[in-house]
C-alpha cells in the first residue's frame, strides 16, 4: 500500500483504570474500504471513537495524511476530513431531515458555504427516501430511515475517510442492501475511504479489500478480506463460535443474498478500474 491515509500507531485507551484499547495498529489506504472486526468488548468501537476524537489515547499516534489528530477535538477531526457514523442513530430527533443534513454541513461551513446545496443533493440523491421525508421530523422516521440519515449527515461532510460502526444491526436486509449500496457508491465515486465495524461478518468482507482482528483490545490478525472470507473457522476462533450461526435461518439466507451482490459489485468495479 502506498503513503496510508490513515494510521494508528500503539493505540492505548482505557477507561478508568480498564484497558479497552492495547497498541492497536491499523492502517487505511486512500480510497480503500476496510474491516474491523471483533467479538463484542473486543474494541472496534472504542477504536472508531479514538480516531474520531471522542476519547483520547493515554499512548500511541493517530495521524492523518501523516499529521498527528488525537489531540484534536472532534469538530477539528472533522474538518481535517473524517466522519463517524456511531452505533445508536445519532439524530436531532425534533428538527427535520433537511435541518439535520444542514447540521450534518456544519463543520464545512466557513470554508465551503456555497457547496451546501451540491452536497444537500448529492446526498438526497444517494437515499432517495430522505428526499420524500425531507420536511419530516427525524424521530418520526423508521429505525432504516433513520440509519440513512445517519449516514447522510456524515456525507454532507464530504469525508476523506468515514467510520462507520455497525451499519445493519437491527435492520431488515433490504434496508441494509440500500445502505451498502450508498457506501459502494460514495467509495467508488467519491474515493471516499471506509473504516467498517459490521456484526455480520460475510456481509463485512464481501465488501472490503482488506481487514484486522481485535481480541480484548489487541490487533490479532491482518488480511486481505477475501483470504479471511475462504477461511471462515480462522474469523470464528477469534469472534466465539461460527459467523452467523446466532441469527434465524431465514436472516442468514437473506444476508447471504446481500454478500453475493456485494462481491458481485466489488469484481466488477475491479474489472472496471484502469490497469
């Protein structure tokens, strides 16, 4: 990989006294999409959340573009070009949606205030339902609806590189079909860089080129996301038991359909790109 975008250096977080992050190292290319997967308590989120400001290392370098950020606050974190969609829905959920993607343009204001209405449109375009629910209030909307906001506060952003921390839980397989296929679209258009957190782990390699491994706040394993996806008994010793195997028959079979299409689409944009 050429000069990463990203790279986290001997990351150490603790909470209290409890270690949640032990000398993490990662790195993200430019353009690149990449996994980070774990059981839970493993530290993707906390991870995610030291890029993004919201909590500080006690040791180690996150730099961007080769400039250190973790001393940064997270509205400068975002405007040096990273955005973090965070477990949970973070919404104004009184204002509506065409006010939230406005706060979601905050950071961008001072430097680029005439872009808002390209950005305001880039986005609707990517999530065509929000531009039907453009004048509803955000706490109205479903819990998909509500997902896609997410995601389209960050774009309005424009990122270099967006976090993104389990995109799918708790939604119905075609709503999560439409959120990866904005991703997809925003990556391959945009060369928008992806750090991925994702529960389903097939759905998560299927479309990324590269991902890690935490266990209990360390690093464990570094590859190519389709090495990891043929050696499915590897994933599982470190995530506790088989991927998927939790979820009813019938999600896993729909999710399935969704990893197909995903590397579907990855083949083809790779056989698209110029040699």
């Amino acid at each position: 990989m050429s000069q990463p975008l990203l790279r986290v250096t001997g990351c150490h977080v603790r909470y209290g006294l409890v270690p949640a992050l032990r000398g993490v190292d990662l790195e993200v290319g430019p353009g690149e999409m990449v996994a980070l997967l774990g059981a839970n308590g493993a530290g993707k989120t906390t991870t995610l959340r030291a890029i993004s400001g919201l909590v500080k290392p006690h040791a180690g370098s996150i730099e961007l573009d080769g400039q250190r950020i973790d001393g940064l606050s997270p509205t400068q974190v975002v405007r040096r070009g990273i955005a973090h969609m965070p477990e949970g829905r973070d919404l104004f959920a009184g204002l509506s949606v065409r006010e939230n993607l406005r706060y979601g343009f905050f950071p961008r204001r001072k430097l680029h205030r005439r872009e808002y209405g390209a950005a305001l449109e880039q986005v609707l375009d990517a999530f065509p339902k929000l531009r039907e629910r453009s004048s509803q209030k955000a706490g109205t909307l479903s819990g998909g609806e509500q997902q896609m906001l997410t995601a389209a506060m960050a774009l309005m952003a424009a990122p270099r590189l967006l976090l993104v921390d389990e995109l799918s839980l708790g939604l119905a397989p075609k709503i999560v079909e439409q959120l990866f296929e904005a991703l997809r679209r925003v990556n391959r258009e945009s060369g928008t860089a992806i750090l991925l957190v994702e529960q389903f782990v097939p759905l998560a390699l299927a479309n990324t080129e590269r991902a890690y491994v935490l266990s209990k706040g360390e690093v464990v394993m570094s590859r190519r996301s389709a090495d990891l996806k043929d050696d499915p008994e590897l994933v599982s010793s470190y995530l506790g038991g088989h991927v998927g195997e939790e979820e009813p028959p019938s999600l896993v079979a729909e999710m399935s359909h969704l990893v197909h299409d995903a590397e579907t689409a990855r083949e083809a944009s790779e056989g698209a790109a110029p040699a």
